[in-house]
C-alpha cells in the first residue's frame, strides 16, 4: 500500500544464473486509486541498469493488470495517459492485455547478468503545493522528499490510500 509521497519499492530474487537474451513482465497488477502521479522504473541487480516502464502522470485513476513487453505494439504510457483531446480513462477502468513499456525499458536488461535481486521502483512526487527544494519552486519530480510538510501535515492533506502494487513477475529467457 502506498499512502504517503516518496519512492516505493519491491523486489523479486532470481536465484538462476545466467545472461538475459530477453525479458517481458507478466502480471504487473498496480491501482492508482486517487489519479496521482506515479512512475515506474525496473533495476537489475546491477543497480546501475534500470528501465523506465511507464509514466502514469496524467491523473487517471485506474487499474493495470497488464503484460510489459518492449515488442507490443500499443505503448503503455498512451493507454494510460491518452494524448491531448483524447478520452480520459474512466475510473476503476481496468488495463490488461500486453503493452510496450517506456522506449527500449526491458531491451536495456539485454546481456546483463540475471542472478539477483531485482527492484521495481514506484515513484509518488507530492504535488506542487507539498514539494519544495532550494527555492521551494518544487518543479519537475523529486527522487526524495524535501521537508516542506511535516508527515502528519502531509497525510491530511492526502487521502489514505494513493496506490496498490498488488504482485508483479518477470519472464526471463537465457542466452544459450
């Protein structure tokens, strides 16, 4: 459950060695129950090798129960976030079937070492009026949270439940 502003994250262990020829994630089941902002990003055990999988920053509150595979035709982000003028998904609406995630986000995982633990990393930016930094401006995301509201003043601020990651899973083929 993610109930407060920041980054949230879950991991998965692979315990097979081996050199990834390619990788999908089947299962990613998550719930943006308020519309917040929230992006997605994948890490292997390298932690310097991380793909981005989608930017939920549109406000729609929905549900994805989707499979990520950088050679879907349809891109996640646009189910998501529909371009301008175009229909915004209705609440409680529910995502499946096989998407693209962001640009190359799985591909980047190619030839690297398996083994490990993986992270999905969920990103909550509190909205413009909770963010702040050196100039309090709060523009663009924040990879951590400045001190601008207490917690408490935050959670009073906030509904108690922003977002669900419910499970997630990867399919990993090996190089021979």
């Amino acid at each position: 459950y993610m109930t407060d502003y920041g980054v949230y994250t879950s991991t998965l262990t692979i315990a097979r060695p081996g050199t990834i020829r390619s990788i999908t994630m089947p299962n990613l089941n998550l719930a943006n129950t308020r519309g917040v902002a929230l992006t997605g990003s994948l890490l292997a055990p390298d932690p310097n090798v991380r793909g981005i999988l989608f930017d939920w920053s549109c406000g729609s509150q929905a549900r994805m129960n989707v499979t990520l595979d950088d050679t879907a035709r349809r891109a996640i982000n646009s189910a998501l976030c529909p371009a301008a003028g175009g229909p915004t998904p209705v609440p409680g609406t529910v995502f499946s079937g096989t998407y693209a995630p962001g640009p190359n986000a799985l591909g980047i995982f190619t030839g690297a070492e398996a083994q490990g633990t993986w992270q999905l990393q969920l990103l909550l930016p509190p909205p413009i009026g909770l963010r702040g930094g050196p100039d309090q401006a709060g523009a663009g995301p924040l990879p951590t949270l400045w001190p601008v509201h207490s917690l408490a003043q935050r959670r009073a601020l906030q509904p108690a439940l922003l977002a669900q990651l419910t499970s997630w899973s990867l399919n990993i083929c090996y190089v021979p």
